[in-house]
C-alpha cells in the first residue's frame, strides 16, 4: 500500500534537514580547526570529502538512516528484507546516483508504488516509516 511508504515531501524534509545538519558539521570543523596553526590541507579535503560523500552512505549502511532521516523517523531498507541495512557499497551507489540525478531523481515517487525515487528503484532499496 502506497500509504506504508513516506511521502515525497517527508523525504525532501530529511533532505533539507541533513544539509542543515552538514553545514553547520563543516562550519563547527572550520571553526576547529582554526585554533590550530599549520593544519594540512589534505586534512581538509578529507573531512570534506567525508561530510558530503561518505555522511549518508555510512549512516544508511550502519544504522539504515541518516540524522535528517531520524528525526523526520523515516529509515532506508532493502527492498526485499525490509530488516536489513543496505550494504556500503550499495548505499554509496545510492548516493552517487541520487547526487547525479538530483531532483530529477525524486520524479518517480508519486507514481511508484513503494513511493521509490530512480536511485531507490536502481539500487533495489526503499524508505521506509521508522515507527
């Protein structure tokens, strides 16, 4: 039932709240690491790197959301086992997909039945109400 699945604007509400949530990440690191003198670049490039790349497919493989996704108690699944995290891979696949894709991506939601977005439906996951 297309009811057991959250609706598009719950999943732009995580969205937006995850990107709250990652800028305010880097501003607090920036802010950090300007106490200290000579911080290497590459050490910035690897926490940017790990904010905007790695912040979402490390949640949803561990954990099955993501903060923005918590909060507004949505989780990403399996499809075909609802209990089960996605795989890293998997979930960074998901990521790159959705990234590439952008807002276009969220174009099938309403007309799919389990409410998936094109990089749900191509990584065989689905979002999920976390209750």
């Amino acid at each position: 039932m297309i009811n057991d699945y959250p609706s598009l604007q719950l999943r732009i509400k995580a969205a937006v709240t995850d990107f709250i949530i990652l800028i305010f990440a880097m501003y607090c690191t920036s802010e950090l690491l300007n106490c200290f003198d000579n911080v290497p670049t590459s050490l910035r490039i690897y926490l940017f790197v790990f904010y905007f790349v790695l912040y979402e497919p490390l949640l949803v493989s561990c954990f099955g959301n993501t903060l923005g996704h918590y909060f507004s108690d949505i989780k990403v699944k399996q499809e075909l086992n609802n209990e089960k995290n996605m795989s890293f891979p998997l979930a960074l696949l998901r990521f790159i997909i959705k990234s590439l894709l952008g807002w276009l991506s969220l174009l099938t939601i309403t007309n799919s039945e389990k409410r998936q977005a094109i990089h749900d439906s191509l990584v065989k996951s689905v979002v999920l109400y976390d209750r």
